[in-house]
C-alpha cells in the first residue's frame, strides 16, 4: 500500500478542522453522530468514558475526536484493556529473578526452565461473557488466552481452569455451571490442547456472577520466542485468520460494567468461537515464527484491530497504517468504528519482514487461512486508520494503550463488615457431640462440591492428547513430562502446574487471602516435587470506584506481593477483571493465582495418595486449631466469619523446603497439602486416592472439630516407609520444621482416635479416649466424595 | 436460482440422546403432553440457476454423498426458485 | 519399516501417533498432508485422531473426501495395514472402508478417561501379539464414540470375526457399566473382513509408556511391525499365504508373535 505524504497531509489537516464539510459529510454518510453532536450530547457517557475522560482526549488529539476515534479510546481506555485502577497496584509485585526471561507487559510471561527451553504462561478471565452465554463466554475464554501463548512462539500444552459458581441447589447456576464446563471443553479438546488440572468452587456470592479464569502454559525454545512489536519503519502490517463481522462490538466494555438484570440483552456483544479455525491459526503461526520472517504478532483480543495494532506500534514507539477495506469482512456495510472494534475472535496481527509477504501467505494458505497486508508500519507513533485511502480515525498510538490511559488511586477504606466478622468467635459454637457427629460432618465436607471430586468436570475435558500428562486433574498439581534435550539420556523434566485462590480467606482479610493463595499454589506444586518457578495472577473484584473494594484490591495485592517475593516466585504476567457485581453485590475479592514449577527429574515426582499397607503417616508442619473462615464452619454451621488461618511466611517456606528434600531423597511415599476440609479432608483424599485405609491417632489441645476440620496453613500431610521415618525426622530438625507422626496406612475405612492434650502438654494416653474414635469405611467417603457434582447434575 | 432446504433426521430406531434430553427438559418445565422429540439438522444451500429435474438430481446426491450418513440419517429436502437478484 | 501419520486440517493427535511411532517403538514415521496423492513407500498408515474439519457436520463426513483418502483406500484394498484411532476410526466409516457409524455419546458429554478393552481377536495386523481375551488398559477421549450398527450388521460383524475390541471391566467381563458411549455390544474397535483395516475409538498411543499410567497400547503398535518382518519373510519365500497362516508359521517357530 503506498499514501503519498502530501495526500497524507492534506487528510491529516481535514481531520483535524472537525468543522469541515467532508468530514461532516462523511459522518452523515455513516449515520454516525459527528463530533459536535459527540460534544453537545456527551455521547462518550454511554461508551463507559468519564466527562475528564474526553476532555484529555481532547488535549491529546488537539481537537475533537470523531465517532471511531470514540470508540476506539472508549474501548482501550476501559477497564479490562487499561487496568486503570490496577497499574499503579502492579508495580508492587516482584517481576523479576534468574529465571524470568519476560516478565509483564507482552502477551505472557517467559520463564527459563533450562537447556534452552522456556515455559510461556498467563491467566486470562472470561467472567462477564460466561455469565451471559457461558458456552461461548468460556469457549472464546479459552481461545484468547491460548492466542496470547503461541503468539509468543510457544506451542500451547496445557490449560488449568479456576471456576466460581454461586450453589449447585439453583438450577440456573447449574446452566452457567455445566455451559461454562462445555465451553472449556468443546474448544480445548477440539485444539488438542489438553485440560490438566483447576479447581472449582462453590458461593452464593458467585450466584450471578460465576468466575472463568483460564490459564494457558505453552512450551518454547528461547531463541524462538516472538514477541508483539511493530518494529522497521515500512514492514508490512498483515490480518491474519478468520473474517471480521459485527461480533463482540464493545465486548471490552460490557466487561467493565456492572452486570444487571438487562446484561442478557447484551448477548450480542458474546462471541462465538471457531475452535477449528484456531487449531489451524496455532499450526501456522507456529511455522510463521519458526520461518524467521515474523517481526511481531499479536492476538486480536479485546478491541480486536484497534487494541493489536495500538499495542504493537505502541512497545515498538513507531506507528501504524493501515487501510481497513483491505480487511477480510464476514458482514456488509460495516462503519470503520465497527470494524475498529469488532472482536470477532481468532485473529492477528502479524508484522512480517518487508519483502517476505508472500512467504507467511504460503504458509498460512497451506493451513486454509487468509493472510492479508491492509497497511505498514510507520515512523511517527500515529495510529492511522484509513477507508479507502481516506482517514477515518488518527490517533497517538500509544495514547490509546495502558501507557497513555489514565491511572486511579481511588479512596481505599477498611469494610465496617470486617469488625463484625472478625469478632466471630467460633470457640463459642456448639461442639459436635461424638465420634458419629464429628464422622457425618467429615462426610459432609467430603460431599461439599467445593470439596467433593471434579471428575464430572475433568472427564469432559481431554486431560491426555499431547501424551505428556504424568499428573492430570484430582492431583495436587498437575504433572506435565517436557521432552526435549536430555530425553534418552539421563533425567526427563517435567513441569507442574497448579491454579488456585480461596476468596472467602480473602473476603475474610484481602491481605492474608492473597498470602495463602500464593503459598497454596506453591506448596501444591511442592507436594508433587517441582520446585516453585513464577506466578499469573488473576484478580477478579467488585467495582473497584467503591472504597471498600479499592481496599480489598490493594490489600489482597499487597498480600500476593509479599508471598511472592518471601517465596521467589515472581508475577510474570496476568489479567484483572473488576466490576464483578451483580445489582450491586460484589463478588468475594478472588485473586487466582497460577503457578509454574520445574522437576528436574519427573521420576521423582509425588502423588497425594496412600501407596502402600504399613507406611506411617506424618503431618509436617505446625499443629493448628483455627476454624475460621473455613469449610467446616460454613458446610456444618452455616457461618461464614472468623479470620482466615494465619500465615507466617518463614515456616512455610522450610516445609516446603523440607517437602521437596525429602522428595527427592526418595523418602516419601504421598504428599498431599492440608487445605479446605483441614487434615481429616486431607487424609480422607489420600485414602480414597490410594483405595486403601488409615488409622490414626489426632492429638488436640481446645476442639476436637478445630483440629479436625481447621485450615491451619503449612501442613503437608505425608505417608513414609517405616524404615525412612527416622531419615525424615533428622531432616526436618535441619529445617527446624515439627514433624508430628500420625499413625499408619491399612485397612479398609479411616480411623481416627482423639486424644485431647493436658494443660500440661501431656497427650492422653492410647485408650482413654475424650470424645472416642471416628470411623468411616472407603466407602461411604469415596460415595459421598466421588459422585456428589453428578449428583446435583442429574437434578 | 434455487434454494434447498434440506433437512437430515436420525433414522426411526436409531436412539437420540439429543431428542431424549431435550424431551426430559421440556417434561420437567411442565410440557407434560409432549411425547417424542428428535433432533435433527437443517441446511440451506443456495444453487445456481439450472433446471429444476438436474437441481434435484444434484441436491439428492449432495445429500447422500455427504450432508447425511446413510447408515444411521435420512434426508428429505425442497426446493425453492429465487428470483435472480438473489444472486450474489 | 515405515510408518504414514496423515495429517487432517484439525487433526491433533498426529504429533502423538508420530512420537510413539518413533521414539517409543522405534520405527520410522512420517507426516503425510491430506492433499497428498502417493503412499508409496510406506508399511502402515495411521488415521489419527483429533478434530479433522472441527468435526463440522459429522466427525469425520469431510475428512474422507481429502485427497489422500483415495490413496488410503488403494493402500487398504492392497491388503496394507491401516489403523484409524478415534477420528481416524470415525473417517474410516465415513469412508465406508469400515462398516457402521457413529452416534454421539450415550450421555452428550465428551468423555476422557481410562477404559478397558479386550482383544476379541489376533487375526489382525494390529493384534497379532495379543492373546484372545486379553485386557489392554487404553484411554478414550471422545464426543462421539456411540457405535452404531443394525442387527443384521451386527450378526455379519460377528460372523466374520470383525470385532477387535470390546469395551470390558479389568478383570476382562462385558458389563452395561464397562460401556463408556453406549456403544452397541460394547463395541470399541473393529476391522474389515479382511482384517488389515483397523478402527477404535480408545487411544492406544497415549498408553506406550508406563509414566502415563499404561504401557498396553504398545502392543497394538509393536503387532503391526511384527506383522509386516513376517510378511516380508513370507514375501522372501514367494510363500503365498493368508496372515493366519503366516501367523501360525511364526508361533510354531517361535517368533516374534509370542503371546505377551
């Protein structure tokens, strides 16, 4: 495409005078309001942009921006692409270490994992589209975010999915629930991507608002990753993929909205993946960037060609034009806003090399797709967007990306709840009478479906294609074998994976919540012997303009960023999705971590289940008895308060320490982490996990319950041989981590023998039992634990 | 130019899941007369201009070569003429 | 010897089938694009699985029209061994190189998850080290693996020894609850009457290694390179012989074909 500069700047001074006749005409022409009407209306309201907004618009452009220029700064300034509440948040986070290779601010962040690999990972949310459609909400979730990984030259392996539903009881949460589990699954097996671990919970306070975070891992040599940069005055622009329609039309701002009963007559701005046209997308682009003549590439996201190529220019400082009757259209009559905006899904924006055009249209041709040149990159930091050869919309390019947006630090104030919750004091609830009523409360939470098995969820899900997955879903975390140098000769990597988050902790205190879903995730990975690499974090919040809610941001961000940097695990990229409120309700503050961890041999790896008749069972870790905010008090009581479990930051990273030495000595048999339900969970999953019993012996010092079902933090609870037991507790004395021994693995049902601990410190001795012995048969737990989500499914 | 509705049935006796779902769905929101429901697909497949015995011949084969599996779908189809400013 | 991974628009379990190929059996492999006409110089081809054309209309109704579909059905009638694994199974009845067809899921959820299946038969080239009635434990990953075929197909699969695979509990029994789809009789894989064109939903290149959780699915790989170094023993010896003979020729001397 060639402009000849004095067309160029003639154009350039018609679209600055938004008095002259053309232009004016031209709006006409569209049906479009022209910049006065813009001004004399405040038409930038209903697009989501403040009054002060559009006046620093003004001053940036000079002059009144025109409808598509609107669109393209309402969009781009919004929330979900400008993190304009978050920025300033983000730079707490530690984002670097010996092994970032990229951390925050191109599509995913870049860990080396050795012998010139690298693994590429980011958490993306899709919770306001799901919440409308969740079919193609998740679906297209799914799509964007495993874009975002191959754009970097990394092949996508895995998918990890972090889910909040309100309860199972509503039948319309059962439609989000089961769509939303279709969608992950319809397009992800359908990409022969495979779906290896996640969680799933279950809140009232999602009832209207369900969470769909997805986090994408891929693999990459780290001399091929690419990256999204609009460099080399004069290099060709190209689109790239499927056609662009009407779809998705200010998808961006519907997410920075809150969502009321109208947001289903949204269902337009849903929309509708092709996981088809993406499989081939992942295979072409891949061989693109392997040919070398890729400079840049980037997804088409949110504000599809607006936001790919402001971005672009943007990290590159150079500028972009491009003319977009050269973009492949699915829909007549589209207006240059609508085509600025669409976000008709699996598209991109590639930069070729000028002069090897026709190399990539091979390739992508070969794979059945369009790859067309509608412009080129530029010197002059404008984004430039013409019709024909006439300007329809001409902005600084970096002024529409989160450089140029603009940065809120609102009011932040501590929730008046909190002094309520906090003075909760569980001590004072009526105690289960009995081994009978403490064993049905166990086998309440084991049937609980934040609790209970996720097989319903993880058997839709394609968790094997790429045979690579050594730990799939149920695990601790997953386990992924990496082939690549070393394989044949000596020891096989292998990477885990885990996604986690607990928002009532935070809801209960943002700061220790954020704490814990960091040193969660990592104690996760530990348990299957990988060692902690880096983090994504996804942070899902109500409407951030409400001081409560800025707190609970900053908070919770605080408590991410010092787990983090205590446990040298970096934040390398990720996603905020804020305004999650429903008639104005929020959402329990639920920042989802991700995290990455290296197994430099995966033969020696753990799982969480029981192995073996007469291995004995220990409890790493403190001794805790701390109900608060915990499964128990809600599933049993029907209370949601109290603290969260403290955290102490120290302890936890020399039980990790501690877990992962003992692994790769070859001295543990299981290792699984104690967390919602307590030890009893915890022990009940071990054995069900291995089909085999267990009889212990629980000493407490208050409750009975509180030891029981108390969420105490940095507990591990592992099986050993009897011989290796010794060998264990000399290394824990090395990390000064108390090793508590529990009893042994057999038999045919859980066994659990209370003994109360004197005043004195003095256990009871065996048989004078307090309240008794608890037992509960395989079973009944693996009934109540394994078939419970299908149960509420099958209503 | 011609338009072909067509649309593709699972045989009678072939069991559909889809059809049994859906039946369970409405029963349970109160539609307690409805008694069968199948499911099926509908295409719409626009033809050039040529006449309507070859039209039908060449649809007929479409249908049986791809737009259905003869070993567990039938098909049946109209066929409709379009004035020629549908062409596209 | 050689084997053909043809690769689908779509197709997602290629690099899979590739890998075991070669790096777990030790074989060669090679990709083979859909558009290719020549198959020449190949022992074995392997439809593999995946989503060939998103599954768009029906799993497998486009994909049987590519291009190289012609040469897979020349390389069959010339008594080559071809095995079509998941969509590749589904592409084969498409293709009608395999009789029936496919409903979706008894319960309309896809389903992954490990499946037990035993071996009906060893007459084929995929099953030749398999004793009759042995149980292989084999994942399925699949929306619409519901076989389906009439009565009177039904009788002629049996009749003609054409089914490979059932679907069983670990201790090897047919039971309602060992079906993971609905198939009919618990169908998980068959072959033609000639036995050298193979289909099955379950996935046997996802179980070659034991880090995976299964290491049996390398016999139905390892069966198809025995079979062909006793045919080209056979071929040396000009010996015109049906693969059953074959077969017994190798157990009587002790061969490669012993039972595992």
């Amino acid at each position: 495409m060639s402009v000849k500069p004095e067309a160029t700047q003639q154009r350039q001074e018609a679209i600055s005078q938004h008095q002259d006749p053309a232009r004016r005409r031209d709006a006409t022409r569209r049906r479009e309001p022209t910049s006065r009407q813009i001004r004399e209306e405040g038409l930038w309201r209903a697009m989501g942009l403040r009054d002060e907004e559009y006046r620093q618009i003004v001053e940036i452009l000079g002059r009144e921006p025109n409808y598509t220029e609107l669109g393209m700064y309402a969009v781009l300034w919004s929330e979900h692409c400008a993190y304009k509440h978050t920025r300033p948040l983000f730079k707490l986070f530690p984002t670097s270490g010996p092994r970032i290779l990229q951390g925050p601010g191109e599509n995913a962040g870049v860990v080396d994992i050795g012998d010139g690999q690298a693994v590429v990972f980011k958490v993306e949310s899709h919770n306001h589209p799901s919440a409308v459609e969740p079919y193609q909400g998740a679906a297209t979730g799914v799509g964007g975010i495993v874009r975002d990984i191959f754009t970097m030259g990394a092949r996508p392996v895995a998918v990890l999915d972090s889910l909040r539903f309100g309860s199972l009881e509503d039948p319309r949460v059962r439609y989000l629930f089961s769509g939303v589990v279709s969608g992950i699954s319809g397009y992800g097996n359908c990409l022969g991507l495979p779906t290896v671990g996640g969680e799933a919970y279950f809140d009232d306070c999602y009832a209207q608002n369900p969470l769909v975070n997805v986090m994408c891992v891929g693999l990459a040599k780290q001399d091929e990753i690419a990256l999204a940069s609009a460099k080399g005055v004069g290099n060709p622009v190209m689109v790239v993929g499927a056609t662009t329609g009407r779809d998705g039309i200010h998808g961006a701002t519907f997410a920075s909205v809150e969502l009321n009963e109208r947001s289903e007559e949204k269902r337009p701005s849903v929309q509708v993946g092709d996981p088809f046209t993406e499989k081939l997308l992942i295979e072409a682009c891949l061989e693109a960037i392997r040919s070398g003549a890729v400079v840049g590439i980037q997804d088409m996201g949110a504000a599809g060609l607006t936001s790919s190529a402001s971005e672009m220019a943007g990290r590159a400082g150079s500028g972009i034009e491009m003319d977009i009757a050269l973009v492949p259209r699915r829909e007549e009559g589209m207006t240059p806003y609508e085509m600025m905006l669409s976000e008709s899904q699996e598209r991109m924006l590639v930069v070729p090399q000028k002069g090897r055009e026709e190399e990539l249209m091979a390739i992508f041709a070969r794979w059945g797709l369009q790859a067309v040149v509608v412009g080129r990159v530029t010197d002059d930091g404008l984004l430039r967007v013409t019709e024909n050869g006439e300007v329809v919309a001409e902005v600084p390019a970096r002024s529409l990306t989160t450089d140029g947006a603009p940065v809120y630090r609102p009011e932040a104030r501590r929730p008046a709840y909190l002094d309520e919750l906090w003075a909760f004091d569980w001590r004072k609830l009526p105690e289960p009478e009995g081994p009978e009523a403490l064993g049905a409360a166990l086998l309440t939470l084991l049937a609980a479906p934040t609790i209970a098995s996720k097989e319903w969820v993880y058997r839709q899900y394609d968790y094997m294609v790429q045979t690579n997955t050594v730990a799939g879903p149920g695990s601790d975390a997953a386990v992924l074998r990496v082939r690549g140098p070393g394989n044949g000769k000596g020891a096989v990597k292998g990477i885990s994976l885990t996604i986690d988050s607990n928002g009532r902790y935070c809801y209960l205190d943002p700061f220790t919540g954020g704490r814990i879903a960091v040193a969660e995730a990592a104690r996760n990975l530990v348990c299957t012997g990988a060692e902690p690499l880096a983090v994504t974090d996804g942070l899902n919040f109500g409407n951030p303009e409400k001081p409560e809610i800025y707190w609970q941001l900053t908070r919770a961000v605080e408590g991410i960023a010092s787990a983090c940097r205590e446990l040298g695990t970096p934040v390398v990229g990720g996603n905020a999705s804020l305004y999650n409120e429903t008639n104005g309700e929020a959402i329990y503050p639920t920042p989802v971590i991700g995290m990455v961890g290296l197994l430099a041999d995966v033969e020696r790896r753990c799982t969480s289940a029981f192995g073996r008749e007469g291995d004995r069972i220990v409890l790493l870790g403190p001794v805790g008895e701390e109900l608060g905010g915990s499964e128990y008090l809600k599933q049993v009581h029907g209370i949601v308060a109290g603290r969260p479990p403290a955290l102490d930051l120290d302890m936890e990273k020399r039980v990790q320490k501690l877990c992962l030495a003992a692994i790769h000595r070859g001295l543990l048999r299981s290792a699984h982490d104690c967390a919602e339900g307590g030890l009893a969970v915890a022990l009940a999953e071990s054995c069900i996990g291995g089909n085999i019993g267990a009889t212990v012996r629980l000493p407490y010092r208050e409750r009975a319950d509180a030891a029981l079902f108390g969420e105490s933090q940095s507990r591990i609870l592992v099986s050993v041989a009897p011989e290796n037991l010794d060998e264990l507790r000399q290394l824990a004395g090395g990390y000064a981590v108390p090793v508590l021994p529990l009893g042994e693995v057999g038999g045919a049902g859980l066994r659990v023998e209370l003994a109360r601990i004197e005043p004195e410190g003095r256990i009871e001795p065996e048989g004078q039992t307090g309240p008794g012995t608890i037992y509960l048969p395989l079973e009944a737990m693996v009934q109540n634990w394994r078939e419970s989500i299908a149960r509420y499914m099958k209503k | 130019m011609w338009l072909a509705r067509i649309r593709v049935m699972l045989k009678k006796g072939v069991l559909d899941p889809q059809g049994k779902a859906v039946l369970g769905a409405l029963q349970t929101q109160g539609y307690k007369r409805v008694q069968e429901v199948r499911v099926g697909k509908y295409l719409e497949v626009r033809l050039h201009s040529m006449g309507r015995i070859e039209a039908e011949a060449e649809v007929e084969e479409m249908c049986r070569r791809l737009l259905s599996n003869p070993v567990i779908e039938e098909f049946s189809f109209e066929l409709d003429e379009l004035p020629e400013s549908a062409e596209r | 010897m050689k084997f053909a991974i043809v690769v689908f628009p779509g197709s997602n379990c290629d690099r899979d089938c590739f890998y075991a190929a070669r790096d777990v059996i030790g074989q060669e492999a090679e990709f083979v694009w859909h558009t290719h006409r020549d198959l020449s110089g190949f022992d074995c081809v392997i439809l593999p699985g995946g989503f060939s054309y998103g599954d768009y209309l029906r799993s497998g109704a486009i994909a049987r029209f590519a291009p190289v579909m012609t040469e897979v059905e020349r390389f069959a009638r010339a008594g080559g061994p071809v095995l079509g694994i998941c969509n590749g199974f589904q592409i084969l009845l498409e293709a009608g190189l395999l009789p029936g067809a496919m409903l979706r899921n008894r319960d309309l959820q896809f389903r992954c998850e490990e499946t037990f299946i035993r071996v009906e038969t060893s007459r084929t080239p995929f099953t030749g080290l398999c004793r009759e009635g042995q149980v292989l434990k084999v994942p399925i990953a699949h929306g619409e693996g519901n076989y389906f075929i009439d009565e009177a197909g039904l009788k002629d699969l049996e009749a003609n020894r054409q089914i490979v695979f059932r679907y069983t509990d670990a201790s090897g029994r047919v039971t309602p609850e060992s079906n993971p789809n609905g198939s009919v009789s618990n169908i998980a894989g068959i072959c033609n009457r000639q036995g050298n064109v193979v289909g099955l939903m379950p996935h046997p290149e996802r179980s070659c290694e034991g880090m995976l959780g299964s290491a049996d699915g390398r016999v139905i790989f390892e069966s198809v390179v025995a079979d062909l170094a006793g045919r080209g023993v056979a071929r040396a010896a000009n010996a015109l012989m049906d693969r059953q003979t074959i077969h017994q020729v190798e157990k009587a001397a002790g061969g490669a074909s012993g039972c595992r």
